[in-house]
C-alpha cells in the first residue's frame, strides 16, 4: 500500500480495499492536566501539550466520506467554540466482500477507540491535524 501522506490518501485506500470498510473517527481536544506546572501551562497557551480528550466520534463508510475537506465541514456542526477538535484519530474496521462491519461491531470499536485514546493508547490509530496531514506523535511525559 501506499504511504498515507494525507487524510485523502487514507480514504482513497479503504476504498480500493476488496472487503468493505468502516472508518472509524475520533476527534480529539487538549486539555491541561490537573496541577500542571507553569511551564506546562505556558507551552499549552503556544498550542504544545496537553492531555488529550476525545470530544467526539463518527463511523463513515469511504463513499460517505467524500475528502478530508467535508469530513471536518461535517465536525464542524459538532464542535463547541469552547472545545476544539485538534486532532483526528482514524482506524478502518474491515467486513467482508459483501458486507461491512455490522453497527454492533462498529459501536464496539468506535468505544475501545474512544478508551484507547482516553488511556493514551494510540499505537492502532492513525492521527491527523486540521489539515489532514499525519501527526508524529512524541513520546515525552509530562
């Protein structure tokens, strides 16, 4: 498969999958933790750090996605002023040839991803910025 340089390119490969495909999205904020020290604070104010919160999910089939572009005009109807998504975190949950993952399936795993990112699990995930570029995310703590 081709490298996934753009939240398009992702959707453009659930597309050409043989078995039918459900993206999974979880859009996530930043919040400060509890007790965050002043240079916490000061980083958060720059748009660095911060713990990550979901604020909201939806499960797409690839041809009701239509770009990247729609996806975040759509999360825009959802978002609260006060809590802006910074990142997207997206997975695909594959069915088969004639059939995709059934809505039970899809709850289930829309909800492990929502705890998975609560947790800081990220490691399955595929995270995007506003942008709809790939996100490194970095290892450091605190």
């Amino acid at each position: 498969m081709n490298e996934i340089r753009h939240f398009d390119d992702l959707l453009q490969a659930a597309r050409a999958q043989r078995e039918r495909q459900r993206l999974l999205l979880v859009f996530a904020g930043s919040e400060l933790p509890d007790g965050a020290t002043a240079a916490q604070r000061a980083g958060f104010d720059r748009g660095e750090g911060g713990a990550l919160v979901p604020l909201m999910c939806v499960d797409k089939w690839p041809d009701e996605a239509e770009s990247f572009a729609a996806v975040v005009r759509e999360s825009s109807e959802y978002e609260l002023p006060d809590q802006p998504w910074r990142l997207v975190f997206a997975a695909a949950l594959s069915g088969d040839i004639d059939q995709g993952p059934s809505d039970a399936q899809t709850d289930q795993a829309l909800n492990r991803m929502v705890e998975a990112i609560k947790s800081g699990d990220l490691g399955g995930y595929l995270p995007f910025d506003r942008e709809g570029r790939p996100v490194a995310l970095g290892r450091q703590q605190g």
